[in-house]
C-alpha cells in the first residue's frame, strides 16, 4: 500500500513538473508571437490542468494567425470533453 501511494505521489508531481514546463513554453510563444497582449491570456490557460489540452493549446499557438483566432481555439479546446 505505501508503495503504491508514493508511486502516485511521484507520477504527480511529474505531471505537475510537467504541467509548469508546457506552461513556461506557452507563455514564451505567446509572447514571441502576440507580444505582450498575447501573455493576457495566460491566466486562463494557466487554470487548465489537463496535459493534452495545454499541447492542444501550444499548437494552436503556431497556427493561429491572430490572438482572437487563437482565443477560438482555447475556447474550443477547453469544451472538448476528453
């Protein structure tokens, strides 16, 4: 039982390592890319846990042309269920 229990502890706080490392890129493209008003979206996106939906989110970072066509994508990609 106590293995099993730190074997959870463990995996979570590499997916919390892994959450916060997705983030930091997420803020630097956005910043790179829409400059300083890019990085107004961050507090939204920083609520988001799930690992898929931040990579969902990076890539739209490279695709969208505009910050309210990346704010369509993020609005899409938090009401996909998974």
């Amino acid at each position: 039982f106590m293995q099993l229990k730190c074997r959870l502890a463990y995996q979570q706080i590499l997916k919390e390592g892994r959450q916060e490392e997705i983030l930091s890129g997420i803020e630097l493209a956005l910043e790179i890319k829409f400059n300083t008003e890019g990085l107004q979206l961050m507090p939204e996106i920083s609520q988001i846990s799930d690992l898929d939906k931040l990579k969902a989110i990076q890539q739209g970072i490279k695709n969208a042309n505009s910050l309210n066509e990346l704010q369509e994508i993020i609005q899409s990609i938090q009401t996909f269920a998974t």
